[in-house]
C-alpha cells in the first residue's frame, strides 16, 4: 500500500474514513477464489452452473459405481 508520501499517491486521496485492519481477519483466512480458462467461461457462465458441474463431478467421485450403473 502506498504511503501518502510515496510517488503516485494522488493529493486528493481521502483517507479520513479508513478503518485500520478491517479486513485482515478475511485475509488471513484465505480465499477460494478461482480463476476458470476463458474457453470454460463459455460453458459454465455462472458461479451457479460451476458449482453444479463440480457438484456432479464430486458425486461420481464419491460413489463411481453409482456413476456407470446408470
């Protein structure tokens, strides 16, 4: 983060209501956060339609045989 006497750091920056270490709880448990190929976008455009999919794959990953018999 840029200090206000750092080059780049715009004068008219308004800092006034910052709250200092808002978010560190958040980032110090992590993220889950995905990045999916460009070509996958096409196929699963939805957080919805990815979590689907993947719901499905760890099904039949769950129970394989139950995958094939049907």
């Amino acid at each position: 983060m840029k200090k206000r006497d750092e080059p780049g750091f715009a004068e008219e920056y308004n800092l006034s209501g910052g709250q200092r270490g808002r978010h560190a709880a958040a980032y110090r448990r992590g993220t889950n956060l995905v990045l999916i190929d460009p070509d996958l976008v096409a196929e699963f455009p939805t957080r919805e339609a990815v979590n689907e999919a993947l719901r499905e794959v760890a099904e039949q990953r769950r129970h394989p045989l139950a995958a094939t018999a049907e």
